[in-house]
C-alpha cells in the first residue's frame, strides 16, 4: 500500500502579516499627502477658472451697458449683418480684448465662435479703442446671449423696457459658438451638454442686465430668463432642456 500524504498550504505567520500591514500603512502615510495636494491644486484650479470666468463676464457687462449709453439705452443686437459680427463683435471696442470672451474652464474656448469666424475678424486700436486695421483678435467659444433680451432687426429691448436688470441673464455660458443660447434646439442636445456650459462644478456663470454676475445651477435660472411671464408650454420647454443640463453636468 502507497503511502498517502496530505499537502499542507503554509499560511502567514503572525510575524509576516504584522509586516505586510506595517509596509503598507507606510505606503498609505507617503502616498497620502500626494493625493491631498493633488485633489487640493485641482479644487485651486478650478475656483481660479470660475473667478476669471466671472471677472471676464463682469468686463463683458460693464462693455454692454456702455453700448447701451451710446445706442439709445437699447442692448446690442445678437447678430449686425450689415457689419458681419455678432453682439461679442460690438462690444469688443468697449472691452478691448477679445479674449474676455473665453472662459478658460470651457473645453471649446480655443475653438472660433461660429457666429464670429475666422474670416469675420476683429481689430482694436490699442489706444483709442475703435475697429481698425491693426492687430487681429478673434472670438471664440464660450458665451451666448439671451435671445429674449438682445433679439435681431429692431427687437434687442431697451433698458427702460426691462421690468428687473438685476433679474434678467443678459449672457450665460455656451458649448456651441452661436451668437445666442438656442432653446430651440432639441431636449436631446442640451442632455449631451452641446448647447449650455455648467462645468463650475455643476453651475454656470450667468452675466445679468444690470452687470452683476452669478454662478447657478442650470434649473435654478428657469425664470431669470425672461422680461415677462412666458406661456406654460414655453417655460416648460426651457425647464425640460435646464433639467437635462444639469443632469448632463451632475
């Protein structure tokens, strides 16, 4: 009869398991604060890019209502076609830089804005402000207007016009380079965050008539835009497309 022999499997002694726990709580003390300052310099990051976001779109707001002052108290038009610019283009010799209009969270920032190609560039003399041959600034991505304050042909509103300008958006944060923020497209486009810019950890920036600037969440702008009480069915339409913002951006 053969011999039968049992294998036995060796298990940790007290000894080893003490030291594997001892190397890696030491690896976890060293590795640690890494992560803790990384987490930290992203938070730094990212609070710095809402900052210049805000201080940019306060500029911006301060350049339209000094429009307004030299155009019969009325808001730039979203679109000049005679003038091939759209709002952004107007205010650029009231800003002077034309990099205000790029909000460096915005993944599409270095992108031309499709309402200001290209081929529709701008120029700005350094001193006296105007439209000039000189150097060149193009507009990129990162901010569309409210069509129901700044509108095409003769509709852009006056100031008068306006019930509450510190209750109004004036301009907020766009993905895709219109001139304007178009609520029009469909519910699908917003959920894909193709239309509006929530990235502040979930807000957007959002520049209001009166030049003051805040950052929201996209559900919580439902009634800041518009002058007046839209009908039911239009303001449901905007819920249902800042709802899929925010969800997008969550």
């Amino acid at each position: 009869m053969s011999d039968m022999r049992t294998k036995r499997t060796r298990g940790f002694t007290l000894t080893e398991f003490v030291l594997v726990n001892t190397i890696l709580a030491l690896l976890l003390a060293l590795l640690f604060p890494v992560f803790v300052r990384a987490q930290g310099a992203r938070s730094r990051s990212a609070q710095n890019n809402l900052e210049v976001c805000q201080s940019r779109l306060k500029k911006i707001g301060l350049a339209m209502l000094q429009y307004a002052q030299d155009y019969d108290e009325k808001f730039p038009l979203l679109t000049l076609p005679n003038r091939k610019m759209s709002w952004r283009g107007a205010l650029v010799p009231y800003t002077r830089d034309a990099r205000l209009f790029r909000c460096p969270s915005n993944p599409l920032h270095n992108r031309n804005a499709s309402g200001d190609s290209a081929s529709r560039v701008y120029y700005i003399h350094p001193q006296q402000g105007y439209l000039t041959p000189g150097k060149k600034e193009e507009i990129k991505i990162s901010y569309g207007a409210n069509p129901n304050l700044m509108g095409t042909g003769n509709k852009s509103l006056p100031l008068a016009a306006v019930r509450d300008l510190s209750r109004l958006i004036a301009v907020g944060e766009s993905m895709s380079g219109q001139a304007e923020l178009l609520f029009s497209l469909p519910v699908s486009q917003f959920r894909a965050g193709k239309v509006l810019f929530a990235g502040h950890s979930g807000r957007m920036n959002c520049l209001f008539a009166d030049g003051h600037v805040q950052a929201l969440k996209p559900t919580a702008t439902l009634d800041l835009w518009f002058n007046t009480p839209p009908a039911p069915a239009r303001r449901k339409a905007y819920q249902l497309r800042l709802q899929a913002t925010q969800q997008h951006y969550r």
